[in-house]
C-alpha cells in the first residue's frame, strides 16, 4: 500500500528561534495515526541540525529542500545529500518550481540530484507542474510529460523510493487551488505514466502529493480522490495546527 504523505515546505521563512518554536509546538501536537501516514518537515538548512534532534524520537521525518548535484567539493554554498543524511533527513525536494525558475535547474542537473538522494537513501520528492499558460493552452499534460522525463532514466530500484509531488505554479502562494478533479486528472496521468515507464505494480506504490495553496480547509476534498496522496504544503506549513489539520485530513 502507498504511503500517504503531508510535507511542509518552510521555503525561506522562520529564523533559527521561530523555527524551533514551530518544530516544538509540532513535536508536542503530532499524534500519529496509521504508520502508513507519514509527516515530513523541510526547513531551510539552518534548522537541520535541530530539528533532527527534536524530531529523533518521534515520527515526524525530516526532509529538506535541495541538496547539491556533487557529494563534495569546491561548491561554496552548496548541501550534498550526505550532508544531509549525517542529520538522518529521509526526503529532499528536487525541482521545485521556484528553483526551477530562479536557479535555472534543468533536467541533468535534477537527475544528479535524485542520483545523490537514492545514493545516500533519502527519498527525493520530485516536483512537476505547470505554468498558468500551459493549462489555458491545454498543454499542461505535454509539460508533465517533459518534467517526468528525468524519472525514467532512474532503475526501476531508485524510482521506487521516489515521491512525485504535483504542484501546478499557477496554484502556488496564489490562494487559487486546482479544484478536487483538476488534481485528480493529473495524479492519474501521472501515474498512468509510472505504470507505462516502468509498471503497474511500481504506479500502485508510487505517492503522489498535491501541492499549491493547500489548506485545512481544502485538503479533505483534495486528499478525497483516489489518486492523491498527500499534500507538499507551503504557507499552510508555517503554523503547527494548520499543517497537523492538514495531515489529519489524509
Ligand atoms: P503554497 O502552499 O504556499 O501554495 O506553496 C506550495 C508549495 O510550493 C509547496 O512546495
């Protein structure tokens, strides 16, 4: 059985103290449900170290945000995926549609990065989605399709520990969310994709989130259809008892 998942993505928000607090209040309210229902914290880099240690005897998981395509080296600025692990992280987005649009990723450089997730055994949370313009035009399953392309060249091993989340841009930080049946149209295309690429069996197993103003308030129509999983959760994230409302709607 597929795993369901809620994933709060911090982005750039919340000082050291502030993310404290938050990883604090969300360790003292959690109370997990089924083991099959997963909740996974990113947090900008700085609350890593942390938030591992307040989160090491609980069930929440740590994740974080980006890793570099490298496992070490002269990359000043730069996270590998083994950094990473040595904090026990268990996920990390990969192509994220802002970093898509400011830092230019593109699908080599996404690849590595799954390659040095899988490599140290975090699970990559690959993003797709599209632009406002794609979904006027009806081209937005054509854009999927692209963005997917990076997965296939993954060995059927890897890409089952990958997470696909689906976060159409116009939906993102808008407070417009793709309507119940919009989300499910592409989480079945997707999937019908993995089943295609690699097989049924791995399409079955495979979590696909919903991401792009994703709240309390929709999330229980959201997660209501068959092909949604969960949810990657922006600004909905930043506050214990929306993200803890949110998971408790899978
Ligand atoms: P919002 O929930 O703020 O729309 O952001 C979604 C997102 O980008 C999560 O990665």
């Amino acid at each position: 059985m597929r795993k369901k998942i809620v994933a709060g993505n911090w982005k750039m928000n919340k000082n050291f103290l502030e993310g404290i607090d938050l990883a604090k209040e969300l360790v003292e309210k959690h109370q997990p449900s089924e083991s099959n229902k997963q909740l996974v914290v990113c947090p900008p880099f700085i609350h890593t170290a942390a938030l591992s240690e307040l989160f090491s005897a609980t069930s929440i998981e740590l994740g974080a945000q980006n890793c570099h395509t490298s496992d070490k080296g002269a990359y000043t600025g730069e996270i590998s995926a083994g950094m990473l692990k040595s904090l026990n992280a268990k996920y990390c987005l990969v192509g994220h549609s802002e970093r898509r649009a400011n830092f230019f990723e593109d699908n080599q450089e996404l690849f590595q990065k799954c390659k040095q997730l899988l490599a140290n055994d975090i699970r990559p949370i690959f993003c797709c989605g599209e632009m406002l313009e794609d979904r006027r035009e009806g081209a937005y399953f054509d854009v999927i399709e692209d963005q997917l392309e990076v997965l296939w060249k993954l060995s059927k091993t890897d890409f089952q520990k990958v997470v696909i989340a689906y976060e159409p841009i116009w939906a993102i930080g808008t407070g417009e969310t793709a309507t119940a049946a919009q989300a499910q149209e592409v989480h079945a295309f997707i999937r019908s994709q993995v089943a295609k690429k690699m097989d049924v069996t791995i399409a079955e197993n495979t979590s696909i989130l919903y991401g792009g103003s994703c709240k309390a308030s929709n999330a229980i129509e959201l997660f209501s259809k068959p092909d949604v999983d969960g949810g990657l959760i922006g600004g909905a994230a930043l506050q214990a008892d929306e993200i803890l409302a949110i998971y408790n709607a899978l």
